[in-house]
C-alpha cells in the first residue's frame, strides 16, 4: 500500500494565490501552520459602510506576502496623509 499524505493548502483573502501550509512538528505532535512571510490585516472604523461588504471593518485573516505589504504601505501612505506628512 502506498503512503499518503495530505497537506492542507492556505488561500490568501486578496488576489486568491494558494500555497501549501508548512508542517511544524514538536515531538509526535504535528500540526500545520500558514507560511511565516504571510500576513494578515484587521481594520476596525468609524463608518457605517465600506466597500467591503457593508461593515464597519476589514478582516483579511490571510493575505501573501504581496498583497500584505500592499495593504501595510497603503495603510501608512493615507495615514502620513492624514497627518499632513507629505
């Protein structure tokens, strides 16, 4: 009989991109965890709608490398903006 294994796969919540999770074993325990250089954003604002579903919120549990560091530099761009820091 062959050997089979099954790795579960993570997604991020952006553009879509699928990896496979990374296998940590800590003696006979295995477990599979996202990739280190993947991110994840939680935003919670002050308007009553975004165009993001109609929440006062964004919530990308995961997001890849790219799409991580886009959401981080557009973050602190309109940020600096805000505070006049052109």
């Amino acid at each position: 009989m062959a050997d089979v294994n099954i790795t579960p796969r993570i997604s991020c919540d952006n553009c879509g991109l699928t990896v496979d999770k990374h296998l940590e074993q800590l003696g006979t325990n295995k477990s599979f965890k996202k990739p280190r250089d993947w991110g994840s954003l939680k935003i919670e604002g002050s308007r009553s709608a975004d165009s993001y579903g109609g929440k006062d919120r964004l919530d990308f549990t995961d997001l890849c490398p790219k799409c991580a560091t886009a959401a981080l530099e557009a973050a602190a761009s309109v940020l600096k903006t805000t505070r006049g820091e052109e």
